[in-house]
C-alpha cells in the first residue's frame, strides 16, 4: 500500500513538472501557432528594464501582467472556458454581447436603441434636423451635397430573436423620429433601415447575418449600390458602377460572424449561409467620379473595404469624425490635424451614416463644425492653427529685437531652461497678455 501511495503521488508530481515542462517549451519554442483570440483584448507594453523600474517595483508587475496576457497556451485556455460558459450557462465573455433566442447574437447598444432607451427628446430631435438642414442648404449653394443615411440595425431588423426583457420599453426611438423629420425637412436621405425591414422576405440572399453585428456583406453590396445612384440622381452623372458576379454561398466570414469571432469559443458556431459576390468597378473613360467625403461609424468599413471608393475622386472616409481612411493613401491621418475649410471645398458630395445604436451622436461633431464654416466662424482646428501661426511670427518678432533676447536669455539662465524654451514661454505670456486686454 504504501508503495502504490508513493508511486501515485510521484505521478501527481510528475504530471505537475510535465504540465509546467510543456508550457515552457512552448513559451520558448511555440512550435505550435494557435489561433490568436479576437475582439478588443488588453495588451499590456513590453516590460522595460531598468534600475528604476526595478527598484520602483513596476517592472515586476509589468513583467506579470504581460506573462499573464502572453504565455503560449493562454488563448487554448481562454478559448476553452469561454466555451464551457457559453455551452452550459448561456454566459457570453465579450464586452457588450447579448445571446438572443436560437442563439442570435446582438450587441447591448442596438437593442437599448430598438427599446427606445437611449432616446435623445423631441427637442433634440428638432435641434439636429435644423442643424442638417442648414448645413445642406449651405452645401447646395456651393454646389455641393449633403447625404444623410440610415443605416439598417439588427435589432430592427430581427426583433423577434431579442431576448425577452422586464424593463420598460419606450415606443419613441431615435430612428423613429429623425427618419420622419429629416423626410419633412425634404433632406436628402437613404433609409436603409426601412428598405432592409420592407425586403427582409424578398431578398435573395440574408441581408443581416445570426452571429455578425452589421449588416451583411450582400446587404452592404446593395447599399453601396443605392448610395452611388443617390450621387447619380443629385449631380447628373454616370458614376463607375459595383459589377457583382458569381455570388458564393458559404459559411459566414468577416464582418458576418464578427460577434461570434469575439466571443472567441473552441468551436464554430452553426449558422445559415451566406452571400458573397464578386465585386468590381466598370472601367470606362466616359464615367465621372464625383469628390466624395465619408463620415460614418463602423457600418461603412464593409463597402469600403469591398472597394465602393473606387466609384469616387478623392476619397475619404472620416471613421467616428476621427481617423482618416482613403484607398489611395496607406496613411492614416486624424480629423483633427486637417483644415477644415480646405476640406469642404476639395470634396462635392458629404454622406453621413449612422445606425440605430449611433445616432444620438450622427456626424460627431461634423454638423457642427460645417455649421461654423457657413456662419464664417473659425472650428476649433483652424483657431488653433491661426495661434501656432501668430506664435511663430511673434517668435521671430521677438528675435529680431536685441534687447528683448538679452531679457530672454537672462530670464534663460536664472531659471535653467534653454533660450528656445525662455523665448516661446514670453511669446505665450505676451499673446495671453494681448487676448485679455
């Protein structure tokens, strides 16, 4: 007995070593390539090592948590629990994702938006679609267009798979009201929302996936495709049209299974098929490509990455009135380092496009600033670089007078700092000085 005793607990021991054995091999060697989990995941920085770090004890606990979110099998296991969780509990670990009924997946935002949680007043709702107004009308005198669309939302599009709720639902919607008011306001809009609800059991083909929180990649053809004939119809011109060919039905991919893809389980998730075309630009020389500038959120990256830009001149797409995305540059630039004015006036066509979950913030901060343009009041960019611009003069000013350069200088050394530093403190105190008096 007391044989079997020792050989069992020199097995226990053994099995221990191994297990730690494997995952440092693997740590060191990772001869296996497991999938890397998807979503928006914490990544810690890369541990620095020096005698202040390590005497300040914040390398230790930088060297932990990147071990914690880096050791080679984390993902396996990760993976594993996630599906325990979500097999046997019904519980998600993704930031946001809810399970619907026949395991339908949402994010918490659009059915907050469908149950009419988030609606912003009729107030609001008023204020906005004035503001639009007045900043189409201020495009049409330039020639130009304001496109406001509605993007389609899942929980609109499949209320019947939202998990049942006790909370109190309100009947008045964001969607509700400003489809309405942008359409009296006589706006130039596209309403997909609706179009996706009217031909929900027409289409062909699914325009909204189970387990993706957009619209479908077909679903993103069709509405890259009205949006480019809503350009024809306001302009007057033939633009190069999306040719799509050879549709293949598959499991879905990408954009149509980017929920499932960040609950990051063992398994695939089954589901129906889906539709992917083929998609290309018609190349004729008698075709015209308007000027097009893009603010949306994340509903616009399928077509945009399916190539829609290829059917304009100068394209941007401001992602959230943030980054700045084009398919002819690889850059990536910010909103806020542009002019504005320069912007309005490279571009002719201006789509904003938010979906239910996103519209009490639609244009973010875009109106705004299009509405200071046309009431010639300088955005915040422009007044910032109308400062850098009289500082610099007034630096230059400044060194061209000897005497206030020796004050500089003097100034300089009795507070340690260089003369550069000294003289673009005195140029910021003497503009402060000149905006309050």
């Amino acid at each position: 007995m007391k044989d079997r005793s020792n050989i069992f607990k020199k097995s226990i021991l053994g099995m221990i070593f191994a297990f730690l054995f494997i995952h440092m091999v693997f740590n060191e060697f990772n001869f296996v390539r497991l999938p890397p989990l998807k979503g928006d995941l914490y990544k810690p920085t890369v541990p620095v090592f020096n005698s202040a770090t390590w005497f300040s004890g914040t390398y230790q606990k930088s060297q932990e948590d990147f071990s914690t979110i880096f050791f080679g099998l984390r993902s396996l296991y990760v993976r594993l629990n996630n599906q325990i969780d979500f097999s046997v509990f019904k519980k998600v670990n993704a930031k946001d994702v809810v399970v619907g009924k026949d395991n339908y997946l949402y994010e918490s935002k659009y059915i907050n938006s469908y149950h009419g949680k988030d609606f912003m007043g009729l107030d609001s709702v008023k204020h906005l679609v004035d503001q639009m107004k007045f900043v189409s009308d201020g495009f049409s005198k330039l020639g130009k267009q304001l496109i406001i669309v509605f993007a389609a939302g899942k929980a609109s599009y499949y209320p019947e798979f939202i998990p049942p709720t006790n909370s109190k639902i309100n009947d008045s919607t964001n969607y509700k009201f400003l489809s309405a008011a942008t359409k009296q306001a006589n706006l130039n809009v596209i309403d997909f929302n609706k179009w996706f609800i009217d031909n929900k059991y027409k289409s062909k083909y699914p325009l909204f996936p189970q387990y993706g929180i957009h619209w479908s990649i077909y679903g993103a053809c069709i509405a890259a495709d009205s949006i480019i004939k809503k350009i024809e119809d306001l302009r007057h011109i033939d633009m190069p049209n999306l040719i799509y060919k050879d549709i293949e039905l598959k499991k879905p991919i990408y954009l149509d299974y980017d929920a499932a893809d960040a609950l990051n389980l063992m398994n695939r998730m089954r589901s129906f098929k889906m539709a992917y075309p083929k998609i290309s630009t018609e190349n004729r020389l008698n075709k015209k490509k308007p000027r097009v500038l893009v603010i949306s959120d994340s509903f616009y990256w399928g077509m945009f990455n399916f190539g829609i830009s290829h059917s304009f001149r100068n394209d941007h797409f401001w992602y959230y009135n943030k980054e700045v995305f084009s398919k002819s540059s690889l850059n990536t630039f910010w909103v806020k380092d542009l002019n504005f004015d320069e912007e309005i006036n490279k571009h002719d066509v201006f789509i904003i496009m938010a979906t239910e979950a996103t519209l009490p913030q639609i244009g973010w901060g875009f109106l705004d600033n299009s509405e200071s343009f046309f009431k010639g009041v300088k955005t915040p960019v422009e007044k910032k670089l109308d400062f850098m611009q009289r500082l610099k003069d007034l630096k230059i000013a400044i060194k061209g007078d000897k005497n206030w350069m020796l004050d500089i200088e003097k100034k300089a050394k009795t507070r340690g700092v260089s003369n550069d530093s000294m003289l673009t403190l005195d140029a910021l105190w003497t503009l402060e000085q000149k905006k309050n008096n």
